[in-house]
C-alpha cells in the first residue's frame, strides 16, 4: 500500500498484515460503536438549544478535520478511537434537536431513513467488495467532499433550512459512493493500522445518507 494512496488520512508506516475478513470486522465493530455514540448523543441532545447544538456541530466537524490532517496519533491507536467514539458524541449533540423534531412531526420518514439507510449500506458494502477496479485514488476527493456536506447539512437543518430533494439526493449518491470506495480498499489495500480512519469515513457516510433520506422522504 502506497503513501500516496492513503495520504488524506495517515502518513506512510509499516502497519501489519491483516486478513479481510478480521480487518472488516473491527471496521465495522468501530463503525458499530461510533454510532451508538452518536444514538447516546441525539438522546442527551435532544432538549438542547439550537445555539449550542450548533457549537456541537462546529466541534464534532473541526474533530473530523483534525482526525483527517493531524497525524498518525489521531489515526492509529487507542487515543485515535476515544477520538472517533467522542466525534460521534459530538456529531449526535448536534443532531439532537433535528432528531426530536421529526419525532415529534414525523416519525414516519424517520423510520422509513432508518431502513433506507440501512439498506443502502448494506448494498454500497457489497458493491465495494466485488467491484475488480481499484477505486483508492478517488478515496480523497470523494471523502473531503462527504465530509463538508455532513457539516453542511447539520448546520443548515439547525438553521431551520431545508435542502431540496435534488441536492439531498447529490449527497445520497457521493455518501454511497464513498462506502463503494472504502469496502474496496478493505479488500485490496486494507492493513491493521486502517481500520479506525476506514470507519471514521464510513460513520460519516451513514450520517450523511441517514439525512438525505429524511430531508427526502418529509419532502413528500
């Protein structure tokens, strides 16, 4: 595995081999917790004002830019996954009052995002992992750019803004996308020192499609 590769997220070092199958598992196992994390997060957040669940938000993001661009320490380790784990905190604090809104206006699309997102993640997985090409080089951009809508879209719902469905749907789409991309990196460049930053990205995927589909299906 190049540096070259996986330079958005960690800089060049010898990280053990690992099997696909064990690598998998503790991607998912962290992707697992992260979003209990964040579940535990929406739940004490839900009666917060809309001005500190948006310094939640700002928090939960600038965590995510340092994970991404402040070395190895915020990658690889045990300090690397409390920092994932309290991101995911973070992020859930945000979503807090978004999430007791529709509770309240609209259980429906809520449930009916939870199993669109769910589904969707199951397909994206499976795609990444019987997709021949090697779609690590567009690992970076694709990643910046599910990243800031993620924030994007949490700022502008606390905002009291609605996105359109198209838009919704353009977030969807590049969130999926990433998914496709990091299950094959699992499969062809994954190591042991992957794991935490591949579940950083695919947590923050599974917020963003979580969202779009709620903004797409309370649209209707």
């Amino acid at each position: 595995m190049s540096e070259q590769t996986t330079g958005f997220y960690r800089e060049g070092v010898a990280p053990r081999a690992i099997s696909t199958a064990q690598l998998l598992g503790q991607v998912m196992f962290l992707v697992a917790v992260a979003l209990g994390f964040c579940a535990l997060g929406t739940l004490l957040g839900r009666d917060l004002a809309l001005g500190t669940a948006r310094i939640c938000s700002f928090a939960g993001f600038g965590m995510l830019l340092v994970s991404s661009f402040a070395g190895q320490r915020f990658r690889v380790g045990a300090f690397a996954m409390g920092w994932l784990f309290a991101t995911a905190l973070m992020i859930g604090l945000g979503l807090g009052p978004i999430i007791d809104y529709y509770l309240e206006a609209d259980a429906t699309a809520l449930t009916q995002a939870f199993v669109g997102t769910a589904a969707t993640v199951a397909a994206a997985g499976a795609l990444g992992f019987v997709v021949s090409k090697d779609l690590a080089p567009w690992m970076r951009p694709v990643a910046m750019i599910v990243f800031v809508a993620a924030f994007g879209t949490i700022i502008w719902s606390l905002f009291g803004g609605t996105l359109s469905p198209l838009v919704s749907a353009g977030i969807y789409l590049l969130s999926a996308l990433l998914i496709v991309i990091d299950f094959n990196f699992i499969r062809k460049h994954g190591t042991e020192d992957d794991a935490i930053w591949l579940a950083t990205g695919i947590f923050v995927s599974i917020v963003n499609i979580f969202l779009s589909l709620l903004n797409i299906f309370s649209s209707r």
